[in-house]
C-alpha cells in the first residue's frame, strides 16, 4: 500500500508548483544533468529557486524571455548535449503555444526533455479562461512516446518530477498554481504506470486526479454517511494507464465516475472510457470541463460553478448508481 | 585539397540525389541540389570533425538540416562519408527505410535531430550549442536553413536567444535560393534583408556564393575556428535545383521527382556527356 499522508499531515495545503524548483535544485544536487528552460515565468514557475538553490546551478537555468517555441527545442538542444531538460511555463503556453516542438522535435527524436508546465487547468482562477489550460492532457497524451504525469499534491509533484527525471525519454508533469491538501506522506515515491487506491469501497469507483483527487476523498466521506461504499483511486500515470489497477477496481465495483480538472474530451476520462469499452464494459460518469473554456473567479468558485467539486461528485455518483442497477 | 575532394562529392551527391528520388517517386530536389556544396564543404572540405564509425562521438561538431526537406542532400553525404551503405540511398522514403522523407534521428546514424517541420532547427542548435558550453566542449553547431524557412518566427526566437547568450560556437548557414513552394521568396510575404535582420539580432553576417567550393570551405573553416562571441550567420546564395539545366531556379521543382526521360538527362548533363540546354 502506497504511503498516504498522516491526519494532522492532511490538513497541510500546499500548491503542486511548489515541487518543482524545489525537486530540480536536489536532483542537480544528486549528480544529475538538469537543465531548466523557462520563459519569463521564473518566479511563477519556481525555476529561480533552482537556479537560486546553488552557485553551479546559475548557468543551468535558460531564460529565452516570451518565446515557448524556442524554449522547447533550446531544451531539445540542450538534451542531445547529454542533459536532463526540463522546460516550465504556464501550461497553456508550455503545450499548446509550442505543440509543434513538442511533437516534431522532441517527441519524434524522442529526447529526453521534460514537459513541466504550472499553473494548468481552472485553478489559475482571476487569470480567466485565455490561461486555464483544460486541453493540456489530450494533447501530450496524443504524442507517441510521451507519458502523462498528474501528481495530486505536492509530494506526489515531488515524486513525478523525480520520475521525470530518471525516465528516459519525453515526460509530461503537470503542475498548478491552487493550494492542495496533502494526500501522500511527504516521502513518497510513485511510479510511472501506476494508479493508487487511496480508499478502498465496493459500490463505486471514483478514479481521478489532480485536484479532483481531495474532491473525491470528501465525496467519499459525504456518500460514506449515506451508506455508500466508494473506491477512491489516484490515475497519476494517465499514460501508461494502470489497467490492472483500474479494472480490478471496475469489476468489483461494477460502475465508475472519473473526474478531472480538465476537458472530458482526450484526457483521463477519455481513457479511462477507452479502456472499460475494451476491457469491461460498464456505466461510467465523467466529471470534468463539458467542451467549454474556463472563466475568471476564484478556484473553489470555479470547482463549484464548473460542477467539478465533491457535491458534484455525489451527484455524478448517484446517476452511475442508478445506472448500475438497470 | 579539400576543395577538389569536396567539389568531386559535391557531384557525388548530386548525381545520389537525382537516383534517389527518382526511385522514391517523390521529394524534394530543387533545395536539396541548392544547398548540397554547403553540405559536401562541411562533410568533405576539411571543415567538419567527425567519425562515420563513432558517430555519438562527444567531440564531433554537429550538423542540423533545420530545412528537413533538403534530406536527400543529409542522405548522399553521410553515406558517401561512410556512416551507412550507399546502396541504401534508394530506399528513400519507401516502407521500412531509415530514410524516411524527412530525417527521423531514431532510425539513421549521423542525423542529429528528426526535423522537417521548418523554423526549429535554429533553436535546436542554440541550445545545442549552450548545453556543449556547459561541458566545455570545443565542438562547433552548423545549421543549414532555408530563406523561406526564415520566415517562420521561431527563428528569430532563436536569432535573439543565441546572440544573448553569446553564443558564438554556433554558425547558421542559410541557404538563399530565393524560391520556395508559392513563388519567389520576396513575392510571396517578405520584408527587408537577411543580412540586416540578422546584424541587427547581434550576429556576424557573411556572404558568399553558395557554390564556390573553395570560398565556402575558407569561410566555414574561418568561422569554425573563430573565438568571437557573437554566433554567426551566413547567407550563401545560391541556386535552386543547382547543376540540373531544367531544374535551375524553377519554382515547380520544389517537391518532385524527376521521370525516367529527366532523370537520365540529368544523370548524362552531371557526368558530363552532354552539355547544359
């Protein structure tokens, strides 16, 4: 059983974002070559932190200034000089304004450059809907050869950076800006290809990540008074997905609801759906951004206007109960 | 010396570009005949280190074909130098060939980095470039790119990244064959020189004529061996379609392959046994 975080240790909040200067600094520190690329987001991003972490460090941070596209492939670059390259930016900018780099140059020469974005999804919150990046999944998990990473707090950002780090080839993390709950303990280490059954149930199976996962521990606790048993599973490798995991779960619960901070087009519904259509076919519900951009408030307004909080969790559960029995 | 080696591989490659894409059926010959002396002059003028049989070396400078599509030309040169058979060269872009139609670095020995989709090479040497800083190597970065290519913005990205960051082990060559798909380059969406814009980013801007083999072997060899901090541009200009009468300058031979009756027309006028229409 993965290590999970201690009650008092769950009440700590912390952003995802957070892990990532921070878990640079002590891989350069380890021996490793990194290299960060970032683009006028340093502070944002936390990239200062590394370079600020250690004086050899200074030289291996880039700023290429308000210009993504070079970033990546300066990153490829630097990996084909035998450096680990991660590259920061907002995530909205980091995939989408420099898909092409992505796909062309380092997914293609299959580079051992790591895609880190922060500040994904509705979590940017005022920013509005021009920065809240709900695409970013379907896009990187589209690529040959890229494997999607969505830690669900910051020891789990921790632990996909260090991942990243030490998994050849093209990775994808990502990282956002809002304040989470701790679910791990503060020491964990995940796996690339894994999903984590945080709580164990037998009616439902609520598999999600990111921020969604606190969202579906306190469904869980909120169907749990009402006598309704529920699975919660972390999918923090959306690629590879874990099907053991997943459909071990599925056919003991018999129905799902997956949830994510993100368009239900292409991300971890998406495979979630492809793999029970293949493999177990069931009712599922799908929680996540309904094929619309994302708008300027405050993030838990957001999670409440957008129904991606646990109310409509509870909700979403109920219509896959309903289903199951017919 | 080297400008006799490198000139007689120079034809060399023309003669493996022509055989390799009339077998292919497809590609690109006006921009891979254009910038194939700049490629023998840094293969086979004594210009580039490299080993054939080591090509992971970690001294070796690199080579990037930001212009992917001039592939055939990348192809001739690195099995004419040895890196892979010669009789290979006609499995251009057919299913299970190394040589697919624009260079995937996953499959041949030699290509650097897969490119094809135009803008990038530049930022991919400027970061090559940076990261063989950090480990003190002497290797030097050469980018071959197109003059259509420059108009995509990354470049200039790229142009502002490199002159910040000094980086002077890094020399652009671009091919300016003044074409590209729609037309001349200058009628199809253009403003200003190559060499202003350049200068003005911060970069050392040369000239030459892109088919003098011993002036490009002088300056790439000058360049290589230069200290200053400053990356360096060249604009070579030349010729699209370069030592083909008919395909010379002819916007329609941007991404064709020649027929049987073109194809040993221009086989006979590159050996030599007829002359040019």
């Amino acid at each position: 059983m993965v290590k999970l975080a201690s009650p008092e240790q769950s009440q700590e909040k912390k952003a995802t974002r957070a892990a990532y200067g921070k878990t640079l600094a002590e891989l350069a520190a380890e021996g490793l070559p990194i290299v960060a690329v970032d683009a006028d987001l340093t502070g944002s991003t936390t990239t200062k932190a590394f370079a600020q972490a250690a004086p050899e460090n200074e030289e291996r941070l880039f700023n290429v200034g308000i210009a993504e596209q070079n970033m990546v492939d300066v990153a490829a670059g630097l990996s084909l000089a035998g450096n680990i390259a991660f590259t920061g930016s907002f995530a909205v900018f980091g995939t989408g304004r420099a898909y092409d780099q992505i796909r062309n140059t380092v997914a293609y020469s299959n580079l051992n450059v790591k895609i880190a974005p922060t500040h994904a999804g509705i979590s940017v919150g005022p920013d509005g809907g021009s920065h809240q990046m709900l695409e970013d999944i379907s896009l990187m998990r589209g690529l040959p050869r890229m494997k999607v990473l969505v830690p669900a707090d910051y020891a789990a950002a921790c632990s996909a950076l260090r991942l990243a780090a030490k998994t050849p080839g093209p990775v994808y993390v990502r990282m956002g800006r809002a304040s989470v709950p701790a679910v791990y303990a503060p020491d964990v280490e995940l796996e690339v290809g894994r999903a984590y059954v945080l709580r164990e149930g037998s009616d439902v199976s609520i598999i999600a990540c990111g921020v969604e996962i606190a969202e579906a521990n306190k469904a869980a606790d909120l169907l749990a008074e009402e006598g309704i048993s529920a699975e919660v599973i972390d999918a923090f490798s959306i690629k590879p997905l874990d099907a053991e995991t997943i459909v071990a779960s599925l056919e003991k619960t018999g129905c799902a609801v997956v949830a994510e901070e993100h368009s239900i087009y292409g991300g971890l519904g998406s495979a979630v759906s492809e793999l029970c259509a293949q493999q177990c076919p069931m009712p599922l519900e799908l929680v996540g951004m309904r094929d619309r951009f994302g708008k300027s408030g405050e993030f838990e307004e957001l999670m409440e206007y957008f129904n991606l909080d646990s109310q409509a969790l509870v909700q979403a559960v109920k219509r896959v109960l309903e289903r199951k029995q017919h | 010396m080297n400008v006799q080696a490198a000139t007689d591989q120079a034809l060399q490659m023309r003669k493996n570009i022509i055989t390799m894409l009339h077998a292919a059926g497809s590609g690109h010959p006006g921009g891979s005949l254009s910038c194939t002396d700049i490629v023998s002059a840094l293969y086979f003028g004594g210009v580039m280190n490299y080993d054939p049989l080591n090509p992971d070396d970690p001294n070796r400078d690199r080579f990037i074909l930001a212009k992917g599509h001039a592939a055939p030309a990348l192809y001739a040169a690195l099995a004419q130098a040895g890196f892979f058979p010669e009789e290979e060269l006609t499995t251009l872009r057919k299913l299970g060939t190394r040589l697919q139609g624009h260079p995937d670095s996953t499959l041949l020995p030699g290509v650097e980095v897969s490119t094809g989709s135009l803008g990038q090479g530049l930022s991919i040497g400027a970061g090559l470039a940076a990261g063989l800083r950090l480990q003190k190597s002497p290797a030097r970065v050469f980018v071959v790119l197109g003059d259509g290519e420059c108009e995509e913005g990354q470049v200039w990205e790229a142009a502002t990244f490199a002159a910040f960051e000094k980086l002077g082990s890094l020399i652009a060559i671009v091919d300016t064959n003044g074409l590209q798909i729609d037309g001349q380059v200058d009628q199809v969406c253009a403003s200003g020189t190559l060499q202003d814009k350049f200068a003005s980013f911060g970069w050392e801007v040369y000239e030459v004529d892109g088919h003098d083999m011993a002036a490009l072997i002088d300056l790439f060899t000058t360049l290589k061996n230069s200290d200053t901090p400053a990356p360096k541009a060249v604009i070579a200009h030349t010729v699209k379609g370069k030592g083909v009468s008919f395909m010379e300058n002819q916007v329609g031979w941007h991404g064709k392959a020649p027929n049987d009756e073109q194809t040993e027309q221009a086989l006979a006028e590159l050996n030599g046994e007829v002359s040019r229409g």
